[in-house]
C-alpha cells in the first residue's frame, strides 16, 4: 500500500502532522476489501509504515482515527472513532480525530438514511481490535512472553509482573508483523468498554464549534477566490430570455457575469443553470444578481399549483391502485362489515430548512479539482463534478468540512456543480453561495402525499379488515423522466407503509403514480413522515370511536409479541436481513410500555380542557420509537407543547449523549413538520422564500421539555438520526384531539381553526 492509495493524506503530511519519526496505522484489511498487506514488506521500503483507512498510532504515543462520515450535528465523528478507540483501548483525551477526503475506499460515505453505526460498526471495532492485536503481539514479542498475558488498556499494554508499555513504545516492534486475520481478532466483551455504551465521551467537536473556531464550508478561503451568487430559473425547467449584464457589472465590486448552461433531462443532482454573477464578496455578488433584470419563460410546467395537485392526490386515493400487500381478502372483508371507518390524510411538500444554506469553494486546473464544501455525499460530489467537468471521479478531491445542519439537502450535490463549472471556466477557485430564498425556492423538497385508510371494524372497534392507499411523487421522478418512475418503489413503500405491523386478517395496501414539476428528494425520516402521521392518527380515531384508551386500544392491536411475516412482500427493509432485523412488534410494545410507564401517562390523563396528552408508536429504520405529546391549546387556538416523552429501542447503542440529542431534536423537527412546515406552488414557482414565511419552530413553538428513555438492548445498532421523528406529528395531533376535540388530518397544524370557549 502507498501513500496514495490512502484518502485524505499522504506521507510528508503524515510526518508533519506526527513528528520525524516512524508511524504504524491500521485498518485496510479490516471492513474494507483489499490485499492483506505485510506491514514488515511496507516498513523495508520506508522508516515509517504508509497510512491506511481509519487508524495511527505514533512513536510519542498520539493515536489519529480518520472519520469518513460528515459531522452536521448527530456526533458521527465522535461515535465512530469511539468504537476504534475503545476495541484500541486508547485514553480519549490522546485521540486525534481527522476528516477523510471523498474515497470509494471507504466504502459509503452518504451520511444519510441512519446507517451510519449499522453500517459500519463492525468495521471500526475490527479496525481497533486489529490495531490492539498487533500492539499486545509487539509486547508479548519485547518481553518475550505469551500474548495472551499482554492486555491493552488505558493506552499501554500491560504484561505479567506489572510490566507496561506506552502505545507508542510498541510501534517499532509492530511495524514488523503481519496484519491478524479475522479469527485472530477477539473483541472486547461488553464490560471490558469504556466508552461504547457510555456517556463518558465529550462531544469531540463541541469546542470548536461553540469557541467559533470550528471550520464550515463560508470559512474556506483559499488564495484568489472570487464570490459567485447564481440567478434560477423560479420554476423547473423553465428558460432564460433575456437579462442585463451591464447593470450587474456597474455594480461596486462585481467582478464579471457568466451564464451557466440550463440542465439536461431529469435535474438528477446537476447544476439547475442560470446567471452567475461573480464579485469580490457575497454582498457585492448578491446586490449584483438583483440588478440583473432576468426575462424568463416558466415552459409547460408554469401552470402547476399545489391547490389542484393536493387534490388530484386525494383523488388517486379514492380509486384502486397498485397491489403491494395483501393478507386475505380485504374487499370482500371490508364490503361485509356492518361498521367500517375511513380518512384520509395528508402532508405538503416540506423544505429541509437547515440553518447553514448551500455553499461550496471549488478550484480547477489542469492538474487538478479541489471542492471543499459541508457534504453528506463526498462521493456523490465527486462523480457529480468530474462528468460535469470532464475528469474521473478520483481525479476530484473533496474535502468536507462541518455542516451547520443538513437532513438530507447536503447529500444532494447540485451546488458542487456549480462552483466547479465556474472555477474551470475563470480559471481561479470560486465560492458559490446560496441565500436563504435560494436555499428555500431550489430544494429538493419532501414529496407530498395522500394516504386514505378504510378499516372494517368489529362490536369492540377494533378493526377486521384494512385498506390502505398511499400516493405522492417518488423521490425517482428527480432522476427518471419515465412513466414507470412515477410509481413509488418498493424502497419507498417499505418506509412506514408496507410493514403495518397489526395482525389484521384481511388487508390490503395499494399505491398509485404521481409526478411533480419540481426536485423531490430524501428529507429527515423520508415517507416514513407521512406514512407515520396516517396510521398512528388512524389508529387513535378507532381508540377514540370505542370509547378506549389510547394506550390500552394500541397494544390490543399489536397483539402478542412476533415477528411480522413478510413474504410474499417486495420489502428491502432498509437493505437490512429480515433475520437480523425483523419487524418485531415485541419491540413496538416494550418502547410503547417505557413511555406510558416513565411519561405517567395514566397519572397525566385526566388534564382540563384546552390540554391533553397523545400517543403514537412507529417502527422506523429498524429501529422502534414510542412517544407522548403534552399540547396546551388556548382558547383562541394557539398551540404550545410543554412537554414531549420519548421512548426509543435502536439495539447496541454506542453513543447515548448523542442519541439523547437526536431525541431531543427529532421531537422540534418533527413539531416543524406538523405545526408549520408547507411548501407551496403558484404558476410553476415556490412562493416560500424565507423563515417569515416557511418558519421553523421559535422557543414558544419548541417542545418546552423533552424526556427520554433509551431501552438496553443487545440487538444489532439500528437507526436513531430519523428514527425520532415520525411518531412526533401524529403524537401531537392525537393530543390536539385530546384536548379540544377537534381532528387535524391535513398538515400542518397552523392552517386549522383550533380555537374554543
């Protein structure tokens, strides 16, 4: 392995960055397919052994993990590291955590969807547990002892007769031996951990970020960089006429003008195209793009308003649609009920609305492409830019600096484009930045949805028969202009919608096409958004309709503990193994248990008018979330949330501070989505265009207080960055409910009259 082969750095700045001197670092053969490399063959070549993926450890002792997934928040790049770390059995405080470059040896590196510790946990502590292998052989080998007498903790290793040595007095030795296999690997047990599982471990870049020293994409500023704002085109698709250069030129500190070519085909992750004005700083580019006095022509797609879409939705809902589950014969059940119960629901295109909007920094040559930006998808970035430009997806180095917020935008790199277009074409580096109305009006927006349940109800109210319809553009409308992509994917129904997890004897669930004239794209928890709001709304209907308590009406209808069969069933289930991941509603009922246990939900009933409590419970990105809703309504309708309990069983935990803060944050951006959150459309263009009008919970808005419970499990880690807030909508319209009697079955909240006397 060379210097070259290892993302993110090579030999002079390793030696730079450690000190003259020699180097042992671990990790490719650990999770990442390759060669078993020798580290005696690499040390023959050079004093110091060449870096590889996640792991160093230098003579002074310092340890430097690499972090391939982006930090916006979650903690990512301090719970990975951890898990390396505690396998190593390392001192935190002597741990260097760096930020790799954009490399397909990596594996993955979307920081999206919650799969972030399940995808790579085993990898990292193979990649500690390596590391520890060859420093407790190194000891054994210096003492001239059995290994199984070396142990390594507390960075040392410790041997018979109180013997010791520092990490880093060990690399010398250790440089001369093989890499483990991985049945020479032994992992620590669960007491042996110190940090995994712990709240024990600061957030590794908490200083940084509240001392202002932390680096975002703005705070790149490479020699020469000029400033660009880019003019759009409002409606998708649309052209430009005509507009005045000289006027943006007149402006103080306008550098120049450019016109970007407009996109081909489906937008997919291309530049969107326009009018980039280029300046010496943002202001002056701003102020420039607003003199442009743009013309443009908003094509076939000029005509279409949310109005008439929402109702073609609704519309879709009413008539039969493509199977995608069926258990017995719901027709049939439902046409021989003597009582049956439907609604429909639904959900507006939402904006990610994340506080950082787009920007990145991008310099091309001829030899070279560097794009600095806050990214979820370096990789996405690199093949993104190099067919934009003309280069391969390795000739493309992407360094990714803190996102201040993401939810999904910043794995979509049509920004990336951008600036790479202009740096080739100036010939200098140049940074895109996006306002706020840009960021607002050219998201890739959460699609809207129409979900329609019908259920066919016993004496008790409990429901023999269920149908199910859910229609809303599929995120592959984005990326396919063909007929077929606008029928959800199996993908997508299988979030929140195919996995009903109610032993009902006779169901059937059904989608239908739709397509929208605009970017529809993955947002924090995806359809499980809509999906959620529908059934756990739907359910809490039938408790009311029984005369049932909520609590007691859901677990009758989970039934007994098991696990949902599936067959028959086109469910990828997150591309996890049903085996290993099953739809377990033993889980559903345990995190229902905690949270009506330790939220006193039975003590907390009996509230006055204008205040109650809400229930729901969702199974999402194979983990399970349970939650209650305290809403106190006022007499003229306004809606604040005391208090919010949530309940959460996402299996092996490694980071629980993290996992608390991501609770804690999914209950206020689930209350955006419930409470405020609605994109709108009038002639083909976002009338949206900042936080006046798009807004995002203030503190008065904020759940006041949030509690919560994390299960102990022994399970595989599943999802927890989304796995919060799907229940969170429904929890708090069931509390709505609750209190003032009145039901919210469109989103969001603020449109409703809630008032009362």
């Amino acid at each position: 392995m060379s210097a070259a082969d290892v993302p993110g750095i090579d030999r002079r700045s390793l030696l730079r960055a450690f000190g003259t001197g020699a180097a042992l670092l671990v990790g490719a053969r650990f999770g990442v397919a390759g060669a078993r490399p020798s580290l005696a063959a690499e040390a023959a070549l050079d004093e110091t052994l060449q870096p590889s993926l996640w792991l160093a450890i230098a003579p002074d002792g310092a340890v430097r993990i690499w972090a391939h997934r982006s930090e916006m928040g979650t903690g990512i790049r301090t719970s990975l590291p951890m898990v390396v770390a505690d396998e190593l059995g390392c001192d935190w405080e002597r741990v260097k955590i760096e930020q790799a470059f954009g490399n397909a040896a990596y594996g993955d590196q979307n920081t999206d969807g919650s799969w972030s510790v399940r995808g790579f946990y085993e990898t990292m502590r193979k990649a500690g547990a390596g590391a520890r292998w060859l420093l407790e052989q190194a000891a054994a080998k210096q003492w001239g002892v059995d290994a199984k007498e070396c142990i390594a903790r507390e960075h040392a290793v410790h041997g018979p007769g109180g013997k010791k040595l520092g990490f880093g007095e060990l690399v010398a030795t250790a440089r001369g031996l093989s890499l483990p296999s991985d049945e020479q690997l032994r992992f620590r047990k669960p007491e042996e951990l110190r940090f995994v599982g712990k709240e024990t471990v600061r957030f590794y870049d908490a200083t940084d970020i509240t001392t202002g020293r932390a680096t975002f994409g703005a705070d790149v500023r490479p020699d020469g960089m000029v400033f660009a704002a880019i003019w759009r085109v409002p409606v998708l698709g649309g052209k430009i006429e005509s507009f005045d250069a000289a006027a943006a030129r007149k402006v103080s500190g306008v550098l120049d003008v450019v016109e970007l070519p407009a996109f081909e085909g489906a937008p997919a992750f291309q530049a969107l195209g326009g009018i980039a004005v280029i300046a010496r700083n943002t202001w002056a580019a701003f102020r420039g793009r607003d003199a442009l006095a743009v013309k443009w022509d908003g094509g076939a797609a000029a005509s279409f308003s949310t109005d008439a879409f929402y109702a073609d939705l609704r519309q879709k809902t009413t008539v039969a649609g493509k199977l995608v589950r069926a258990v017995g014969d719901a027709g049939k059940a439902l046409g021989a009920a003597k009582k049956r119960h439907e609604a429909t629901y639904t959900v507006p295109f939402l904006a990610h609305a994340q506080m950082e909007p787009m920007v990145a920094v991008a310099e091309v040559t001829d030899t070279a492409c560097r794009v600095w930006t806050p990214t979820q998808n370096p990789q996405g970035v690199q093949q993104m830019v190099a067919g934009a430009i003309g280069r391969k997806p390795e000739q493309v180095e992407v360094h990714v600096t803190l996102l201040g917020g993401g939810f999904g935008r910043k794995s979509k790199p049509d920004y990336c484009v951008e600036a790479a277009l202009l740096a080739k074409q100036l010939g200098k580096p140049v940074r895109v930045q996006w306002s706020r109305e840009d960021d607002t009006r050219f998201d890739y927006y959460h699609s809207a949805a129409a979900v329609r349940i019908e259920a066919g109800l016993d004496a008790d109210g409990k429901p023999t028969a269920w149908l199910g319809r859910t229609v809303f553009p599929p995120i592959g409308t984005t990326f396919d202009p063909r007929d077929e992509a606008a029928m959800p994917s199996a993908g997508e129904l299988g979030l929140g919608f195919t996995e009903l997890p109610y032993p009902i004897a006779d169901l059937r669930l059904e989608t239908g096409p739709a397509r929208a004239p605009t970017r529809i794209g993955w947002m924090r928890s995806v359809h499980h958004v809509h999906h959620a709001f529908a059934e756990c709304s739907f359910v809490d209907e039938l408790a009311a309709m029984a005369g049932k308590d909520p609590v007691e009406f859901l677990q009758a209808l989970i039934g007994a503990p098991r696990h949902v069969d599936m067959a028959g069933t086109d469910f990828p289930n997150q591309g996890a193994p049903l085996a290993d991941y099953p739809v377990d509603t033993g889980r559903l009922l345990g995190v229902l248990r905690e949270v009506t246990t330790k939220g006193d939900w039975n003590g907390r009933r009996k509230l006055p008018r204008g205040r109650g409590l809400g229930l729901a419970a969702h199974r999402s990105f194979l983990g399970y979330v349970a939650v209650i809703v305290e809403v106190d309504v006022g007499r003229d309708g306004t809606v604040r949330i005391p208090r919010v309990d949530v309940a959460i069983d996402a299996g092996t935990l490694v980071n629980p501070d993290r996992v608390r803060a991501q609770l804690e944050g999914a209950a206020t951006f689930g209350t955006a989505i419930a409470m405020l959150g609605e994109i709108t459309f009038a002639n083909g263009a976002v009338v949206q265009s900042n936080y006046h009008d798009y807004p995002v919970p203030r503190l008065p808005e904020a759940p006041r207080e949030v509690r919560t419970y994390l299960l102990a499990s022994s399970a595989p880690p599943a999802g927890v960055g989304e796995t919060g807030t799907p229940p969170i909508a429904p929890a708090i319209c069931n509390a709505i409910f609750a209190a003032v009697g009145k039901r919210v079955r469109d989103l969001p909240v603020r449109k409703h009259d809630l008032s009362w006397s």
